[in-house]
C-alpha cells in the first residue's frame, strides 16, 4: 500500500484527498505557492512544501519542482487532483521514471484519449456514434471552411488538446470563420502550448452528459452511473446532477456500457470520464474523455456511496476496484460557488473573505478550502467550493439545494450563489425544460 502521497494541486480538491488519505493512514504532502500559504490543504497536510511563486507555470505547472518535492519527502505517490498537470503524459511518465506511482492512467493511455481529434477516430472504429466533423486535425483554416461547407453551418472548433472551454469557437456563418480559427487558435496555444484545432457541426440545444467510470489493473472495468452537467457558463459546469432526468432507461444502459467499451478499448486504469452530447431527441454523441478524477466527482460518490479518492489510490496501489456491483440510491445535485460577477459575464471576483459561513444538515456536503479571513487569489480558478446535497427524489434535492445556498454566506466577495439561488426556483430548471444555453438565456428565469 502506498505510505505517502503528495498532491499536486491546491485548493479544495487537495484538501478532499487529504481528507481521504487520512483516513486510509497515509500520511500527505502539499505543495503550495507564495498565494496558497494560508491555503487550508497547507495547514492540514502532514508536510508543506513552496514550490514557487504565484503563476501557475512558476509553481503547480512546474514539473522538476514538484518531483523534487516528493523526493525530498519521500513521497513515493502522487496525487494530480484536476486540472493543471492531471491530463499531462509527460507528467505521468517522469513520476514513473522517478520511481513515483502516479495515481491515473498511463501517459499511453493519457496520450490516446487526451488528443480529442485521434480519439474522436478511435471512437470511429468501435461504432460509438461521434459529432460530424474532421477526421483529425485541420491545417489551416481554408481546411476548416472546406469541411464547414461539407457538414453545414453552424459549426464548433476545438482545440484538439483542450478542455474548459478553452480554444474553442462557435462559428455560425462562413464570414466569421477565418477571424474564429486565429481567436481559437491562439487561444490554445495560450493555454496548452498546442494550437491544433479541429471542427465538428454544432449540435443545437444539446445536453451534455458524462458516464464515470472506473477501471484497474487486473482487467475489471465498471461504471458509476452518469452525471447531468448541462447548466454551464462559457462552456464551463456551474451545476451537476445525478441521475440525468432528461435520457431514459433505455439510453442511460447504452450510453453506459458504450462508456465501458471506451474505456476497455484502452484497458484504461484509474479513474475517467465520457462525456457526451445529446441532442434534443435523445441522440448521444461522444464528445471526449477526461482521463482523470472530474471537479463533480462528489455526486457520483453520494448516490453510490463509494468514495472515489480512495478507489483511486486502492487501483494505483495495484489493488481491485472493491465496488462488487454498484447500487445508486437517491438524487444528488451539486452546485459550484465561484468569485465571480455575475452581472459582468462572470468575471472572476478575487479578494479578501470577510464573512463566511457554511450550509449544513442532513443530506448536505460542502467542500472548500475557504474561511473568512482568507483571500481568493488572483491567479487561479476562481472556484470558492462545491455545494453538494442528495435526497430521495429530484424535487427534494432542489429544495435542499434551495434552502442549503440560503444558508451559505460568503461576504467580501461576489459570488455564483444568488444566480444559484434563482436557477433552484426557475420553473423551467424544475421541469428540465433547458440546454447548455440556458445561462445565456438567463434573463428569460422564472421565479
């Protein structure tokens, strides 16, 4: 069993594998930079480490830092949490040739699902239906509008190494589309140092749905259900919930066990995620796979009452999944708090925590690394924490989550949780009458 871990990340994911690893008996090492000092995951690590100033690339992107850190700590696993360095092959590969576990796939397996456009053609090979568009990478943007042409307007680039919402253009007439291709372009190598793009015909009115799954070393592979992350802002999830209340039963077995044969396509190990479109008549198209552990992993972890950190660091322990057969129970929903303007297109709204105050109760969960007193750096995601609830049905889901952001009192800052409060008490919330565009149409919310 793994004796020490080290988790490269910050903030409240870092605390939630703290969390874990306690209780295993493993005994942690955070790393932190000169913003994080007062950072929660610092104070309740076994062992801190600074590994360098403010910007990411000077601290949680920096690679020879962070395994100087495990080696001077003697950590001999690591913990990528998400974002940052958790998609990163090369990450993956160094830590095994540093003789450091990396508790996720393998940089193979990170390279197959990881580059969007190749496993888009991966995906072509095992019948799983995927979104018209390019069968890889476009070369220029005169490529671009060739295959525009082809499967019609309007259409969706991509950066082939994205996610988040980065790199990424909607394109409605072809006027707009060479202006779009440099946007997205540069964009992308701005945030992966990787420009490659490709297109696909943009699904109206589409849902976005994601099967978990998890698999390890000795072959088995399962699935955790699947998770609702159709309300987004700029392409990001603000709310998540399982189970969907928009596919049947019937979708829902064949979306799953299309998620396992992704999976076992690869003989993947760890834990990831397929996310897919689903158009308005229930049509579902793979989208991509996360190869490591989803900011909304909490609401999987209510309705199966697993916990998935743990799985994890079993799994890269050389271990077996311990789930025998899953049972989902419940209806959870989770919503993220960030510092952000609402009002101004959600700008991020970093500063200095004067009051806070925690929602509790049954059925109520809440993970954070905040405090009043502490100040939201300008140099991150501006994500305070994650808000989760579980009940027997929907309903009383919404109404827990309703009356849970009630209680929750962040002062100092603006924050997502009076648009939160308005979406749990909107008619067309309640009746799953939306798609992703449903924040950009925000003002049509009734209440």
């Amino acid at each position: 069993m793994i004796k020490k871990i080290l988790i490269a990340n910050r903030g409240e994911i870092a605390l939630r594998v703290i969390r874990t690893c306690k209780e295993m008996g493993i005994k942690t090492v955070a790393v932190y930079s000169t913003a994080d000092k007062d950072s929660l995951h610092v104070r309740f690590a076994d062992e801190a480490v600074c590994i360098g100033r403010a910007p990411a690339y000077a601290s949680y992107l920096n690679i020879p830092r962070i395994i100087s850190a495990a080696e001077i700590t003697d950590a001999d696993a690591i913990h990528p949490g998400y974002g940052f360095l958790s998609e990163n092959a090369e990450f993956a590969e160094i830590c095994m040739d540093s003789g450091i576990i990396f508790i996720g796939p393998t940089a193979e397996m990170i390279n197959k699902m990881g580059d969007k456009s190749s496993a888009k053609e991966h995906l072509k090979s095992l019948g799983i239906p995927v979104v018209p568009g390019s069968d890889g990478v476009v070369k220029d943007s005169e490529e671009a509008k060739m295959i525009a042409q082809e499967i019609g307007f309007p259409v969706i680039l991509k950066a082939s190494a994205g996610g988040g919402g980065k790199g990424m253009r909607i394109v409605r007439e072809e006027s707009h589309l060479e202006a779009a291709y440099t946007i997205a372009r540069n964009e992308a190598i701005s945030a992966f140092e990787n420009g490659d793009l490709y297109i696909e015909k943009l699904i109206e009115d589409p849902r976005h749905i994601e099967v978990q799954v998890l698999g390890d070393t000795h072959g088995r592979i399962i699935h955790l259900g699947e998770r609702d992350c159709t309300i987004q802002r700029r392409h990001q999830k603000l709310i998540e919930e399982t189970p969907s209340p928009f596919i049947s039963d019937e979708v829902r077995e064949k979306m799953t066990s299309d998620a396992v044969k992704i999976a076992a396509s690869i003989n993947y190990i760890g834990a990831g995620t397929v996310e897919f479109l689903v158009d308005k008549n229930r049509n579902y198209y793979f989208m991509e796979m996360n190869t490591r552990l989803q900011v909304e992993h909490p609401i999987t972890e209510a309705v199966t009452n697993t916990d998935m950190i743990k799985e994890q660091i079993i799994i890269a322990s050389g271990g077996k999944i311990t789930i025998k057969k899953p049972k989902f129970i419940g209806h959870s929903i989770e919503c993220r708090i960030n510092a952000e303007d609402i009002e101004n297109n959600f700008r991020p709204n970093p500063g200095l925590i004067t009051a806070f105050h925690s929602p509790g109760g049954n059925g109520v969960r809440v993970d954070t690394h905040c405090y009043a007193g502490y100040k939201i750096p300008q140099d991150y995601d501006s994500m305070i924490g994650k808000l989760i609830v579980i009940a027997e049905s929907r309903n009383e889901a919404i109404k827990r989550m309703s009356r849970a952001l009630e209680e929750f009192i962040v002062e100092g800052v603006k924050t997502t949780i009076p648009l939160l409060e308005k979406i749990m008490n909107d008619k067309k919330f309640i009746n799953y009458e939306y798609d992703t565009n449903y924040i950009e149409k925000r003002e049509e919310i009734e209440v």
